[in-house]
C-alpha cells in the first residue's frame, strides 16, 4: 500500500499521473460502488418506509397538536364571549343599581323634608296653642285683677260718698252683678 502512495506522490510532482486502482477498479468506481451497497442497505433495512413512517407520525402529532389548538381556541373564545356578556350584564346590573339607588335617595329626601315640613307645621300648632292658652290665662287673670281693682276702687269710693249700709248693699249688688258676668 505504501507502493501506492508513493506511485502517487510521484506522480504529483510533474511526472505522469497515474490513476490508482485496487483490483482493476478505479477510485470513481470504487466510491460508486459504495454508494450502491449504502442504497441497497438502505433499501434493504427499509430506512425509507421507517422515515415516512416517522415522519407520518410527526405529522400525526402536528395535526392532532393543530386540532388541540383550535379546539382549544373555540373553548377560549366562547368563554371569552361568555364572560364578555356577564361583564355586559354585571354593567347593566350596575347601572340599574345605582339609578335605584338615586330613586329611593330622591324619595327618602322627599320623604324627609315632608316629615320636616309636617314637624315644623305640628311644632307651630302647638306654639301657637300654647300661646293661645297664655292668653286665655292672661285675659282671665287681668279679667279678675280688674274685677277685684274695680270692686276694692267702687267698695272705696261708696264708702266716702254713702252711709255704712247703703255702701254695703251696693257694694253686695255690685260684686255679685261682675261674679255673674266673669263666669
């Protein structure tokens, strides 16, 4: 072999080139032979068919994979839609509470100013019933301090201009006439 590397060599170095070969067969050939026997192990094992194989495998997964994901989608999306319509319809909810709520304020208001205004109306009443009752006892009590000032100033009066007994009838008739008319 050593021959042969050197046939080579010298043949690299200007001098004629000389083709190797083993056994009549040239390099190309031999490579090509090569090529041959790998193509026919290859055949032979079935490697082709255990590629598609593999590779209808692959494709299986990517497909079911695939089906996954848009399943997958369409159950994102419909929840999405869901939630999407209770969020509408918590809003909906929202703003009915709160003009609910601004409906029952606006009436408690109301309420309460009419519970205010019939207060102050009660309160008045009873001030002014009270204020009638003072001076229904004012009258009365000046009623009777004036009959008892009148009486004392005719009693008074009477007893310098009459005698003893003629002031004392007139006197009597006198007080007895102001008892009736006061009561």
């Amino acid at each position: 072999m050593l021959d042969l590397l050197l046939i080579a060599a010298e043949g690299a170095h200007g001098e004629e080139y000389v083709e190797l070969s083993v056994f009549g067969i040239t390099a190309t050939a031999w490579v090509s032979i090569a090529m041959a026997i790998l193509i026919g192990i290859i055949l032979w094992r079935k490697v082709p068919a255990m590629i598609a194989s593999s590779l209808d495998k692959q494709i299986e997964d990517i497909k079911r994979h695939l089906d996954e994901a848009k399943s997958l989608r369409e159950e994102a999306e419909a929840l999405r839609s869901e939630y999407e319509s209770k969020i509408a319809s918590a809003v909906t909810e929202a703003e009915d509470m709160k003009e609910r709520a601004e409906q029952e304020s606006e009436l408690i208001i109301a309420e309460a100013k009419e519970n205010a205004t019939a207060l102050i109306a009660r309160r008045k009443n009873l001030a002014e019933q009270k204020i009638a009752a003072a001076e229904r006892a004012a009258i009365t009590e000046i009623r009777e301090k004036v009959t008892t000032v009148s009486a004392q100033a005719s009693q008074a009066l009477v007893q310098k201009k009459h005698d003893a007994e003629a002031d004392a009838a007139l006197v009597d008739s006198t007080i007895a006439t102001l008892r009736k008319a006061i009561h």
